[in-house]
C-alpha cells in the first residue's frame, strides 16, 4: 500500500494524543507554526508527536504515521522506554528525517547506573547516536529530586552523556507543583514538561505557579495532556474507546456544538443581562415561581441578544473549543437548513429562538466552518436527540452521555435533530406460562 494511502488513517498527537486514526484531510500547504524552546536556540512545531501513537504498530503503519507528521511541518518527536514498543517502531520511522527532527526520551532511572543502562538502550532502539532532550520521567516526589540530584543519582548521568554528545539538553517531566518548583530552584534545567490543561489550572490550581517560574528563567515550556477532560469513569478505566490514553480526552465534537450553546447564555450572565417581569401579581399565581418561566415565554431585546452572540464568540475563541468552532458552525448551518421543520424545537422560553430571522445567532462561527452537506455519511453536524444529552423526564435532569460512537455507513443513519430510535429486544425465558395473579397494581413484567 502507498503512503498517501493512510492519510485518511494517520493522527498527529498533542503530548501523547490518545488515537493513531482520525479522519485527515490531504497535507495542507501551511506547515504547523514554530515556537522557541526557550533559550536553546532550537524551534520546535507547536503540536508534537508522542511516540505512544506507533506503540503496536506493524512497521509500515508507523512509518507512514510519522511521515504524515513531517509532512504537515511536526519536528517535535518524544518517547520514553515505558511506552511498550514505541522506541522500536519510531526510530526506523523516524530514521529518514532524523537530522531534521528534535528527539525528546526520558528515564525512569533514578540512579547513575539505572540511567545509563536506559540512555543506551534508548538510543540502540531509536537507531540514532544521540537525542537532543533527555528528560527524567515523572518527578513525582521529592524523594525522587533528591535521589537524581544526590550522590551517584541520574544527573550524573545526564551530565557525563552531555558531554559525550548523547544528549543535547537536560528536562524533566513533572506532575507536583512542589517538585516543579524545588527542582527549578536547585537545577538550572533546559526545560520542563508538564500538564498545560484549563481544568488542573482552574480547578486544581495546578500549573500556573510552574509556567510563571519557568518563564522567569527563560526554561522551555513543552505541554501534555492540553486535551484531557477528566480521568477515566471506574467502569471505563480497562475497556474504553481510547486505549492509548490514560485520561479521558475532549475529543467528541459535537461538545463544541453544546458549548456553544451553553456559552451563547453564559454570555448574558456575563453582561449582566436578566429578564424582569413588570406584572405584580406574584404571590396571586397558582403555580410556584419556577413554573412560571414553563408556562410563560420571555424574550429579550435585540440588543442584548446580539451583544450576547458577540461575547459568546469572544468567549468561545478563548475556551478549550477555540479550536473546533468549526463543529459549531456546521451545527448552525444544519439548524439554518433545518429550520421550518424545527420551529418548536429551536424555540427557547427564556431567550430568543436560536434563529435570528433567516439567519442562526452567532452566525460568524459559520464562516470558517465547512461546506454543509447533508448527503455525506462521514459528516455528522447534528446528532439524533438524546444521541449526546439525556433528559430524564420524571426529575428534569440532565446528563451527558459518553459512549463511544457508533460508525455510520450511510447518511441516512445520521438522522439529525430526530428521536432517537429504540429497538426492544425480547427474549423467550422460559415455556410455561406465568400463573395469573390477583394483583393488577404492580408493574408489568420485565419485556412486556
């Protein structure tokens, strides 16, 4: 098979991406952009590939990965021994292009001895004669900094190969603050490689205290796990759809479509926006006030609605999705097509209708969206109703689904904006009927 033949197959990885085959497009003109590594001098692509993508792989796949890479302008390539089998597989893949290319590895070693034996066992499989970032893995503990900085540690290791060339540049990877910043403070370090996720950096307070002091040292900066959502469910920890990645990624895309959405209405609570009723008689309903807004409808004026597309756009292009609006526009051109047959369906008590006459709200994000084509199988711009969110009627709350997509082989399977069907499926137990009872009250048997 020709290497153009696995361009649909191939995947660039952000810090160890968690699949080896999306969807791709033919390689674009425009290389990916470069950004300074610090003060080595060196440039490297803003995405980067993990070697994790090839672990697995038969040798022609993974050398069709990692051209497909070069192609599209990736020169960041990084790996480490724990990654099963991906030293072996990238380094003949990535043979060709070598001098081209910036080759990031790791130890786990923690001594001067467990160190070397990985450093050459490193380059053996990589078929190269140096890398250019060693970096010591996963500097959990301070126990650990302690152990590759002390007497016969790791960095004596890494200080000796600098100097014979098998290394370029010395890092770490790190996932404790604590550990991030002694390690800054006691070792003037080429680089750090760390989580750079807007969740550990609101939630967790996690991060922003090492990009700041690795930025006043003028350290390289290298990001993991930019695209991880959450950890993994209990039930989905040893059997799910990602089995390359050990955090759940923000990979469905039509989360882009309901973050639209709910940002569309965050914006108004951003510009101070609320809607007032001027009738006094409150206390005279006979429903509670939360029922008021089923029953009645509220719209607002133009202006606020259209102050509020402009926001949520602002908001959007600075959230973890600014990336996939294009989702979000192709979701808002099939709510356009789709319109005069959804007019209770995109109509809102609280707001406007998501239709602005002829045109959607927040109609920019259609711009750089593709073409919408309703006839292609592999172009899912809208989802079946309750294919992503669950209402649960009987309590009104909702939830997010999160199976793994089921494959469509044809367009008409897609069924936008439609019920989602539900196919019963019943199973003869037994061949004696079930003796009747005098009790009618109870609930059916199960499959009835």
């Amino acid at each position: 098979m020709e290497r153009r033949d696995f361009l649909k197959q191939s995947a660039l990885t952000v810090a160890a991406a968690a699949s080896t085959k999306f969807s791709a497009a033919a390689t674009p003109t425009n290389p990916i952009a470069r950004r300074p590594l610090g003060k080595t001098g060196e440039h490297l692509s803003m995405i980067g590939f993990g070697g994790i993508v090839v672990m697995n792989e038969d040798t022609g796949h993974s050398k069709n990965i990692v051209a497909e890479a070069v192609d599209r302008g990736v020169n960041y390539f990084d790996v480490a021994p724990s990654y099963g089998d991906a030293q072996e597989r990238l380094g003949p893949a990535l043979a060709p292009y070598r001098k081209n290319c910036f080759l990031a590895c790791k130890t786990e070693g923690r001594t001067k001895d467990a160190s070397r034996k990985q450093l050459e066992e490193s380059l053996r499989l990589l078929k190269t004669d140096h890398v250019d970032l060693y970096q010591f893995h996963a500097l959990t503990k301070m126990t650990d900094l302690d152990e590759v900085l002390g007497p016969g540690g790791a960095m004596e290791t890494m200080e000796a190969a600098k100097k014979e060339g098998k290394i370029r540049y010395i890092g770490f990877s790190v996932h404790s603050a604590e550990t991030a910043l002694a390690a800054m403070d006691r070792y003037n370090f080429d680089t750090v490689l760390f989580p750079v996720n807007f969740v550990l950096f609101t939630q967790a307070n996690f991060g922003p205290q090492i990009l700041k002091r690795a930025q006043e040292k003028g350290m390289g900066i290298l990001a993991l796990k930019a695209m991880a959502k959450t950890v993994w469910p209990a039930d989905q920890k040893k059997n799910h759809p990602e089995p390359k990645c050990w955090y759940q990624p923000a990979a469905f895309p039509d989360e882009a479509s309901l973050a639209m959405i709910l940002t569309h209405e965050l914006a108004h609570i951003v510009l101070g926006h609320h809607l007032d009723t001027k009738l006094a008689f409150n206390d005279r309903m006979f429903f509670p006030d939360e029922r008021t807004f089923e029953r009645m409808d509220f719209a607002r004026d133009r202006s606020e609605e259209e102050a509020a597309d402009k926001k949520a756009v602002e908001l959007l292009n600075n959230s973890p999705y600014k990336d996939k609006l294009s989702n979000a526009g192709l979701f808002l051109k099939a709510v356009q097509s789709r319109a005069p047959a959804l007019k209770n369906l995109i109509r809102a008590h609280l707001g406007d209708s998501l239709l602005n006459g002829s045109a959607t709200r927040m109609s920019t994000l259609m711009t750089g969206s593709p073409q919408f084509d309703p006839k292609k199988a592999d172009q899912v711009a809208a989802l079946p109703l309750g294919g992503r969110v669950r209402v649960d009627p009987w309590n009104d709350q909702l939830s997010l689904i999160k199976t793994k997509p089921v494959a469509i082989t044809t367009a008409a399977e897609k069924m936008p904006f439609e019920v989602t069907p539900f196919f019963p499926f019943l199973t003869r137990v037994g061949t004696t009927p079930p003796t009747p009872t005098a009790d009618k009250t109870g609930p059916a048997p199960s499959g009835q």
